[in-house]
C-alpha cells in the first residue's frame, strides 16, 4: 500500500453492481436505498435521465447510471434498486443493477484512479479501492451529479 | 457581538428600512401637495425615530445624516421655511445616503461612507432657506437632539435589561405593553416582541417632544394603545416557516385527492351501505376544509402590491427631472394583495415597462403643447384583481407607438424578415419590442434604450406564469396589461393523456377544447392548423412537442384540442384524451434541466403518480420557431 497520502482514517461506502463491475459511493451521501418504482419520463430531457419518482410527495429525478457511462442498456429486474442520494442540496437517485454492502476501506487501501484513458467516464472516478482480490471503483458523487447543468 | 444584539440590531435595520420606503413616496406627494402638516409630521416622525434608535446603537453617520434632514423637516413643519425643489433635492439625497449606510450595517463591511459632504449640503440649504440663520437653528436643534435622545435612552433602558424584551412586557404588569395585552384579550395573535419595544420607545419619544403633542394631559398608555393596535396586527414570521406550512397544505391536498379516489370506489362498490355513504360524507367535508384551508394558508403569502409600487412616485420624479418632461405618476389598486413570489419578481419589469412609458411612450411638452394635449403627461398605474388573476395596467397618454416604425427597426436589427413584417399583424408588432437586442429610440439615453430590459418584462412575466400584452393608439397612448395568476403553488388544471401518459394543463390560459374530426384539420404549407369560428389557428400536436415518441392521435378519427390564448397569440394542441379538471399542487424539479422540455414543474396525482405540468408560455414562446421547423 503505497499511498498514505489521504490519512488512516476509515471510509465508509455502499459498494453496487453495474455491468458486472464493483462500485462504490461515499455514505454520507446516501439517503437511502429503495426499489425501482413507477418512474415519470421526462420530455425532451438528456437520455440518461430516465424520468422521475414521487419519494413521499418529493419529485425527484432519476439517473439511469448504465446510460449515463454509455454502457449496454438492461431492463430492470428484481435485483434493480435506486440508490436515493443527496448531492449539493440537490436530492437524485441511480439507477443500479444491484446493491451489495456496506463496506468500511481504510483510506490507505484507497489509488487514485489510473490515467488510463481518455475516456468520458474516468472524470467520475475518485479512486480505486484494492481489497482481497477485488477492485471496487469509487465513484466522485459530486462530479457525476454535480455535473448535471453543465451537460 | 451578543445574539440578543444582534437581533436588536437587524430588527433596528428591517425597520428603518421600512420606514424609509415608507416616507420616500410621501416626499413626492408633500412636493406635489405642497406645505401638507401632517406628511411633514409623519415624516419628521420617521426619521427622528431612525436618528433615535441609531443613537442609541451608536451608529453615528445614521444620526448626523438623519439630524441634518431632519432639521430641515422641522424648519418646514414649524413653517420658518416653505418647501423648495433645491431642498427636496437634498434630503431625497439624505435619504439615498441612509439606505447605503443601513446597506453597510445590513452587510457588516465595514465600510464607512464620508456623510460630512451631504451634512455640510443639508446644512447650507437650510442656512439658505433660512435666509442665514441655519447656525442658530442647529444649535437649538443639538440641544434637543441631546435631551430627546437622553429620555429614549432611559425608555430603552427601563425595557432593555433583560435581553428578551418580549418577556418584561409579559412580567411588569404596570409596563404599557402589557396594558395594551390585557386591552385586547380577543386577539391571540398578539404578539410581544421587539417591534412593540421599539415602537413604545417611538411613542415615548413623541410625547417627550413637546412640540409634537399639543396636548401634554392625553395618558401615556392611550398612546400606547393607539401604537400598540398597530402592531398587533402585524407579525413578522420567518419566510421559511410560512413555506414550510405552504409544503404541508400542499400535501393536504394530495392526501384529500387521493381520498376522494378511494372514497368514489367505495362509494360506487358499496352503495347502500351506510358507512360507506359517511366515509364519503366525511371525505367531503374534508374536500371543503381543506380547500379553505389552502386557500388561508395561500393568503399568508399575499402582501399588498403596495410594497413595489412604493419607490416609484420617487423614481418617476427623478425621471421626468432628467428627461425634462412633466409626469404625473397615478396609482390605483395598490391595496391589491399578490402573493410574495409575485412582488419579489414584478419589480423590474414594472420598472422597465414605466421608464419604456416616460422615455419612449410620452413627449416632451412641446410637442404636447403642439398637438394641443395637457402640457403635463400622465402616466397611470391599476392593478385590480379580475377572477383568479391579478391585472396590471400601465396607461401612458403619450404619442403611442408607431408600427411601421417598430417594424422597420426590427427589420434593421434583423429580428424579422421583411415578410415576416408584412403577414404581421399590428397587434403582433407591437411585441417586437419584447424581443432581446431591440430598441428603438435613435439615440440611447442614460435611463433606459439599452435594448435591454423590455425582453427582462416578457421572461420575468411568464416566469409567474403570467402574460403581457399592449394596445396602443397613435396620439392616445399605450397600455401595457399584465395578467399575473393569484397564487403560484397550487393550480387548477386540465388533465389530459398523450402516449399514455398523463400530462397537466394550467386552465387560465385554455380557452375551450373541442372535438373534431381528422378532414377538419387542415395543413398549410407543412402547418397543420385549424379553422375555428373562421379564424386559422396553428395546431401541435403534443406527442411531436414532447417528442415522445407516439402519433397515437393521428391513427384516431377525432382529435381532442386544446385552445390556448395566451395574450394575443392562439394555438391548439392536439392530445389522445381528456381526463378532467384537478386541482394540482406544483411541485418544482430540481436536478434536472428543463429549459427544454416544456415543463413548467411536476404534480403528484390521488394515485401517487407523478405528472408533468406544462408549460403553455414557454410553448407559445417557442412557437414561431416550431412553425418554422415543422
């Protein structure tokens, strides 16, 4: 573990599925965790937004996160959930494949994320958490909601 | 600082503030009026209670500022010296001055502004008013000055110890205040705060002036009372917590429709049972109770208009000063009550619409000496409620405006093509000046022909779901109408489905809707429109404006259509069914853009559907455009 650079404190993130890769969101962002819901389309809005849902008389907007980092669409199943989080004041959920665990990362077991690429995703991408054999890629809330006016 | 100076403190700005803007039209109106006691009185008053409340925190340039004017003001009241343009011109000065130094307690920025200038300016008006006898005056003033502000502090004192004022008056019962809580038993919405404090201590302050109360023998606490009455009127809440009861009332509503869903299921299930025709008794009652409720709670938000219209006699003024042209400035209805949203946003565009009126719409008094109109222009303001609207009317009696003229402007700007003028009717050209970068006066003046601000009085407007229209008449003026909906947060709209989705209509903008047949609609020239009455009118579908994919309705024998009239323009919009009229609470989206998508917010209907509600202005404005592209 090369990098000490972020302290020794513990992290905590909700780790999800999205095409058969592990991702994680800081905590404290999270609201809450629920199952997918009628959701409302949008007209004329971006593609990713897959519309909106009534979470106790708030209309809230949906992020759908596969459009969104241009992966191959999937329908909805079972395991689908939407992650509620409240970024910059701003309440949104994703759309995930499935939601795993709560897992606490110490910060040193925490890469920056690789240059590898140009590509359009990396700039959500806070880190890369190396444990037992998984890569688990953390996403920077902020940026990829955040983003959301600019786009 | 301590908190309970704090609050001292912004309670002393927040009601400065008020009285400034309370007193600046009176200025106007005592220049118009000429020598008027009581005005001067009332405004002598005010600022004695400014000078003295700012003494007492110790902000000093608000007391030498608020002396020197105030001097002048009891030069005038005592009738030693009659009103002059020179001196109005100074003390509306002072006044400016004062706001930028409440600006600067306001914003803690320390900043200090160098007031000796004006001081020295009021001084030598009135030395000049005087005729040379200013210095004797300050003098005499300074002493009362002390003793007046010697008395407040020992009012202020009696009250200030404990940090909550509220509480003394609750606790010393020979304290006026709570003479004036007993005097009123019926009304619990008395409320003993801080303002009470402030407006004993101005009452304290009167009668010590001598000067002011001719009769010494009237017992303090009947004054109390007379001020006390007025406050207790009043009370100042937190906007948050009125919203927050607005959120809640909103959610009432959506609980009272789903309610009446389910009542009408059971209803219709059960019909003979009894308690089956309670529950839906019940839920009428509660229909009723609720939409009072609303409308209550909806009446919290509504303050008169007069808030706005209260800078504008002082700025048409100004105004008519520097364009050298007479103007008087007529205001009707301002006790009209609009929701909060709509004074916060009418502002400006009441600005722009009056300074586009006197700059452009009225001539100089030559040209109405010539043409044979009172020399003095006029330049009136209504506002009266009409339905479930508020109407603002702007009436200049100027020149009016010329069309040909505006056309060739809009032509020259390229805003419009040449045949684009030509179809246009003399209605439609009119609203060539609400479009951005144009301005038709030759030469730009300091106030206004920027070419900006005309566009600010459309966006703004249709940002309250509102709309603006004009009429105008060659030699008799112009009029500027704005419709502004009551209350921005619960609608009564049309439901309607489009690809089977539900989507919300604002009803003040539909005009009828109607069923026709598929031959009825016509297409000219790649537009579908429709003959209503002998009048064409363009015709969109709403699957094609949403994009959302589905031509349902083309495949249909009939068509449902919308009539929209939004001023002067009028579309139709085609939908797969009509579902009914609700009453629908807006909700906003936050963290998505819709600046595209035609959506004005989102309601969540008895079902716990979300649905859109759209957004007709912004349809009609995008009109033209669509026209062109279909």
């Amino acid at each position: 573990m090369e990098t000490a650079t972020v302290g020794e404190d513990i992290l905590q993130f909700v780790t999800f599925n999205l095409n058969n890769e592990e991702y994680a969101v800081d905590i404290l962002s999270v609201q809450e965790i629920n199952r997918i819901t009628e959701i409302t389309k949008v007209p004329n809005s971006e593609d990713y937004v897959e519309g909106v849902v009534n979470l106790r008389g708030k209309v809230i907007p949906i992020i759908n996160l596969r459009k969104k980092f241009s992966f191959e669409e999937k329908t909805a199943d079972d395991s689908s959930r939407i992650i509620i989080m409240e970024i910059q004041n701003i309440t949104n959920g994703l759309i995930v494949d499935s939601v795993s665990e709560v897992l606490r990362i110490p910060a040193s077991f925490i890469e920056p994320a690789p240059p590898m690429s140009a590509e359009q995703n990396s700039q959500f991408i806070r880190g890369i958490a190396k444990l037992e054999g998984r890569l688990i890629i953390l996403l920077d809330i902020d940026r990829l909601l955040g983003n959301e006016d600019a786009s | 600082m301590t908190d309970e100076m704090e609050e001292i403190i912004s309670e002393f700005i927040t009601e400065a503030e008020e009285s400034l803007d309370r007193i600046e039209p009176l200025f106007v109106e005592l220049e118009q009026k000429g020598e008027d006691r009581d005005l001067i009185n009332d405004i002598f008053r005010s600022m004695h209670t400014i000078k003295g409340a700012a003494g007492f925190l110790g902000y000093q340039l608000v007391v030498d500022v608020a002396h020197s004017s105030e001097n002048i003001m009891k030069k005038l009241r005592d009738g030693e010296i009659s009103l002059s343009r020179e001196l109005m011109d100074v003390i509306l000065k002072s006044i400016d001055m004062l706001r930028l130094l409440l600006d600067h307690i306001k914003e803690k920025d320390g900043i200090e502004e160098d007031v000796a200038p004006l001081v020295k300016e009021l001084g030598s008006a009135l030395s000049r008013a005087t005729g040379g006898q200013g210095e004797i005056t300050v003098k005499v003033d300074s002493h009362n000055q002390t003793s007046a502000q010697q008395q407040e502090e020992t009012v202020f004192s009696k009250l200030s110890p404990a940090p909550e004022m509220d509480a003394v008056s609750d606790r010393a019962p020979d304290a006026p205040a709570s003479v004036q809580a007993e005097r009123l038993p019926d009304a619990p919405e008395v409320i003993k705060h801080l303002p009470d404090a402030e407006s004993l201590k101005e009452e304290a302050l009167a009668l010590n002036d001598t000067d002011e109360i001719k009769n010494p023998a009237i017992p303090p606490k009947d004054h109390g009372l007379k001020l006390k009455d007025k406050s207790a009127q009043n009370l100042r809440v937190d906007v948050e917590r009125i919203d927050k009861v607005m959120d809640l009332a909103g959610e009432v509503v959506l609980v009272r429709n789903r309610l009446l869903n389910l009542s009408h299921y059971f209803d219709q299930k059960y019909n003979n049972d009894p308690q089956s025709e309670s529950l839906t008794e019940t839920v009428s009652f509660l229909d009723r109770v609720t939409s009072d409720m609303q409308l209550a709670v909806m009446r919290i938000r509504m303050q008169p208009i007069k808030k706005v219209l209260g800078k504008f006699p002082r700025f048409v003024r100004d105004m008519s000063a520097s364009l050298n042209k007479d103007v008087e400035l007529i205001i009707t209805g301002e006790g009209t009550e609009v929701d909060k949203t709509v004074i916060e946003h009418i502002g400006d565009p009441l600005t722009h619409i009056l300074r586009n009126s006197i700059d452009h719409g009225l001539e100089s008094t030559e040209e109405r000496v010539a043409k044979g109109k009172p020399s003095k222009g006029r330049v009136k303001i209504d506002i009266f409620q009409k339905g479930t609207q508020v109407v603002i009317e702007i009436t200049d009696d100027g020149k009016g405006m010329d069309i040909s003229k505006l056309k060739k402007k809009a032509i020259d700007k390229g805003l419009i093509t040449r045949d684009e003028a030509a179809k246009m009717t003399d209605k439609a050209a009119t609203e060539l000046i609400f479009m951005a970068g144009f301005s038709t006066k030759e030469v730009a003046t300091e106030l206004s022909g920027r070419g900006v601000g005309m566009d600010v009085v459309k966006n703004n407007i249709s940002m309250l779901n509102g709309y603006v229209e004009i009429s105008t008449e060659k030699d008799v003026g112009s009029t500027f109408r704005i419709c502004i909906p009551l209350t921005l947060a619960i609608i009564h709209a049309l439901m309607v489905e489009a690809s089977n989705a539900k989507y919300a209509i604002p009803l003040s903008p539909i005009e009828e809707t109607l069923k026709v047949s598929a031959e009825e609609i016509e297409n000219v020239s790649g537009q579908n429109v429709i003959v209503i009455r002998d009048k064409v009118c363009p015709l969109f579908e709403l699957n094609d404006l949403l994009h959302t994919g589905g031509n349902g309705a083309n495949k249909a024998d009939h068509k449902y259509i919308i009539v929209i009239s939004m001023g002067d323009r009028k579309y139709c919009i085609a939908v797969d069914k009509l579902l009914g009229q609700e009453e629908v609470v807006i909700k906003t989206l936050d963290g998505i853009d819709t600046s595209s998508s035609f959506v004005l917010g989102a309601t969540i209907t008895g079902d716990g559907k979300v649905v859109f509600i759209l957004d007709v202005s912004g349809i009609s404005r995008n009109l033209v455009e669509i026209t062109k592209n279909s």
